[in-house]
C-alpha cells in the first residue's frame, strides 16, 4: 500500500512515504527525483536511503538537502568529496562534521588540495 501511495499526486503524501523505515530502495531512489523538495529531504533524512539516491541528491538544487546528504552514514566517499566542493559552507562543514572525514576531504572543504 505505501509503495503505491508514493505515486500520489500530494507531495504531503510523497513525503510521508519517504520517511517510512520499511520503504524499499529503489522506491527511496525514485523518490529522490520528485520534483517537490519536501519529498526530497525526507529521502535524504532516511536512515535506510540507499547511496544511489543520496549520490542523486548530492546534486539537488536546495543546499538543506545536500546538507543532510553529506551528514548521512550511507553518503559514499565520492559524493562527500563531491560535496567538499560545493559552493555552499553549510555542505561543506557537514562534510567536515562527517565521523570518517579525512584529510583530503578536509582540503577539499577549506578550499585546498588534497594531500
């Protein structure tokens, strides 16, 4: 029933989908890609989103978002790199909040090159 509510026409709804704990992959995935950015936060504030879906988001227009990716355990060493160079601070200091970061993503986050 849930997976075929993130079909709904109410973005309300779409989001409520992707905050669920039990939501398949590639629903999260596709989720992701909607054009509401509510629905796209709540994929990236998923525990269980999958790194396919946050290296989509890592390239969403909203700052919050790629934010939230950067903080997410799932994110992958390439898009935290990819977001050590985002144009906004706030991405690029939940890069460096990250438990793992390392120096060269601590370069790449305070504007240097990587070691």
């Amino acid at each position: 029933m849930v997976i075929f509510m993130s079909d709904d026409p109410d973005p309300l709804v779409r989001g409520s989908v992707a905050r669920q704990e039990r939501i398949p992959p590639d629903v999260l995935l596709k989720l992701a890609g909607d054009g509401e950015s509510n629905v796209r936060f709540s994929v990236a504030t998923n525990e269980n989103a999958p790194a396919e879906a946050l290296a989509r988001l890592a390239g969403d227009v909203r700052p919050e978002i790629r934010e939230e990716v950067a903080r997410h355990p799932n994110a992958t060493p390439q898009v935290l790199a990819d977001l050590a160079r985002d144009d906004s601070p706030k991405v690029r200091a939940a890069v460096l909040r990250t438990p793992d970061v390392t120096p060269a993503l601590r370069a790449l986050a305070v504007g240097g090159a990587p070691d």
